[in-house]
C-alpha cells in the first residue's frame, strides 16, 4: 500500500531531528558553532520526504496504467512509439544550454519579468530571494569558513589579476527601469595598472570599450587582503565603515571580489567576517549563472531607502558568485522587492600578460 510523507513524517526524520539537537540551546550553555551544516542537513531530509512522495506516485501511475502505451493504439502502435520519441529527442534538444556548459538550464526571457542587462523599456529579472531571510547565518557561515580554510591552495602566478564579471542596475528603484549594464574583464598589477574592456550585451556587435589605466591611477578595494579576520575586518573598515549595519559588510567584500582572486585563507577570512554580521541565510539557490550557492542577506537603508542587499556564496569553495540589492516598499521588509543592482563573478585568476585569460 503505498504511503504518503507527512508533516509529522518529515519531522521525525533522522535528519531533521539531528540538525534540531544541532540548534536547540541546553539551559545555562551557549553553544559552539556546530561542526554540522545544519542547512545541509535539513535539505538532506526534504531531498528524502520528496523522493518517498515521488516514489509513491509513481507506483500509483504504474498500477493505473499497466498495460504499454504503444499497445492501446493497436497496429499503428509502433508508429505512435516512434513518433513520440521523435518529440522528445527536438525538445530536449530545445532545451540544451547554448554555452555547452552542464547543470540546470537558465530560463529564456519570456516577458517584462525577466529583462537581460541593458534591455531598454522591461523590468528587471526576478530577485533571487522572495523575502527576508529568518534564519541567522553565523553558524553557517563559520563552518563553511572551517572548511575552506583547510581547502590547498592552487597555484597561482602572474603579473596580472584577472577578474570577469557582469553587471546591471535600474534607473528608478520604484519601477525597475533598466538603465544600463555590461560585461566587464579587468587585468590589474601590483602597481595599480592595467586595463579593463567592457561588453554590452544589449548592443553585442558594438565595439568593446577598452579603458587603460597608468601606474597608480586604478581604484582598488584593499590592494593585500589578510588571511586574518580581525586585520581584514579593519581593512574593510577603512573602505566602507562597518557601524552603518551588516549591510555595510557585504558591500565591503564585495568591493573585495570585484578585483581579487583570493586565495582559500583570505575567502576563509571573508567568511568568518561575515559570520560576525548580523546577516541571514535563505538556503540554497541558483544565481544568473545557473549556479548552486546559498543565499545570504541584510536588511537596512541607502540613501534614506529601504534595501536589501543578498550575496551567494559557493559552499564547496567559499567564494562569493554573485551579488544584488533590491529596493522595498516602505516598511515591507519581507517584500521580494524590485531589483535595482547586481553582479555576477564569472571568473579570477592569476596572467601574465594583458588580454590574457587563466589557463589559456
């Protein structure tokens, strides 16, 4: 007979129970941040209740429909067979990625829903958060900053760092006008030369802009990022000040990743500054480069408005993948929001020359 997943079900779960004594406080004791990703296991736990509930319906349709398809049209069976299959094979070539890479699909534009960097006259893409996070992230955020700490470090020369990211952002927080957005590779060196070129996406058979910079005339966000948290703390603080909320945080490291391919002792240090703000974790998610992270986000102001600004971090790596901010109704902080700014982190590494790119 087959048999559901409750609610109750899912709660007794070994799993869930296991990441419940995880959290759950013993009276008089503060405890340690856990060695156990609870969020992992609480999906471990949700990944089985839907596989049981999966199975089930399965077993339900196999039993209604016991006898083969193909044989329900009789002779021209085989034709039906055949031509079904032929629908398949178009529509699952329909949906390949047109970059070749693997993992989930990215959906097409479809409508004003889900407007591309620079598209005039559509509204922005669908925040990748629906609401305010409830869960705080402090626990998270040091076990995953444990672990990379222990990742080896890759070797990593050249003269020039490479960064490849793309950008976007609106005109009007209040409607989501897109105003302008590009695709951006930047070698820098140490002297704080270098050169960045610059893509639109909305004009792709443009010419690129290419910007060159002298010695000393490139901004960067804190040109030696420290392996330690409390040193990285303050270097941040001299870029962006720390006291105006955990937001302030996540702008600072994302300053950080928009010039440097850190190493894992710095993304380790990264992490842990993070685990110190009052930031807030709403799971696993997919960013616009259709990769697995976990989003993290604060909830406070710019510019007298009310925002709220979401990174993804990569838990097998620690690095950040992508950023954004969304702009609220006044006083809905658990609104989605309307997305105002994003950037998306493609690529870093270490060249040896302009125009380069790592391992090529």
């Amino acid at each position: 007979m087959d048999h559901e997943c409750t609610e109750d079900e899912f709660r007794r779960d070994e799993m869930v129970q296991l990441a419940a004594r995880v959290l759950v406080r013993r009276p008089g004791r503060v405890p340690a941040p856990p060695e156990i990703d609870v969020t992992h296991l609480l999906t471990i736990a949700h990944e089985r209740r839907m596989s049981r509930a999966t199975t089930s319906w399965w077993a339900r349709w196999r039993r209604q429909h016991r006898t083969p398809l193909w044989r329900r049209f009789g002779r021209w069976g085989p034709a039906v067979s055949v031509a079904a299959v032929l629908v398949l094979l178009v529509g699952g070539i329909g949906t390949l990625r047109p970059d070749g890479l693997g993992g989930p699909a990215t959906p097409e534009p479809t409508g004003p829903d889900s407007a591309g960097p620079g598209e005039p006259g559509l509204r922005p893409p669908t925040p990748v958060t629906a609401g305010r996070g409830v869960t705080p992230a402090r626990h998270q955020l040091a076990s995953v900053a444990r672990y990379v700490a222990t990742l080896p470090a890759a070797a990593s020369t050249g003269r020039y760092t490479y960064v490849h990211l793309q950008t976007w952002w609106a005109a009007d927080p209040a409607t989501g006008q897109p105003i302008g957005g590009y695709d951006q590779r930047l070698w820098w060196a140490a002297d704080r030369s270098g050169q960045a070129v610059r893509t639109h996406p909305a004009a792709p058979d443009s010419t690129p802009d290419v910007f060159t910079y002298q010695p000393g005339t490139l901004g960067v966000a804190v040109i030696d990022p420290a392996e330690d948290r409390t040193v990285l703390a303050g270097q941040l603080a001299e870029e962006q000040p720390l006291d105006e909320g955990p937001q302030a945080v996540l702008r600072s490291v994302v300053g950080l990743y928009r010039f440097h391919d850190l190493s894992p002792p710095q993304r380790a240090a990264v992490l842990a500054v993070l685990a110190d703000a009052d930031l807030y974790t709403h799971g696993p998610v997919l960013d616009r480069a259709g990769r697995s992270g976990v989003a993290i986000s604060a909830t406070g102001t710019m510019d007298g408005a009310a925002v709220r600004d979401t990174v993804v971090v990569d838990t097998a790596t620690g690095r950040l993948l992508s950023y954004e901010r969304v702009a609220l109704p006044d006083g809905a902080v658990d609104a989605a929001g309307t997305l105002t700014h994003y950037l998306v982190f493609l690529r870093s590494g270490r060249v040896d020359q302009l125009g380069g790119e790592p391992g090529s």
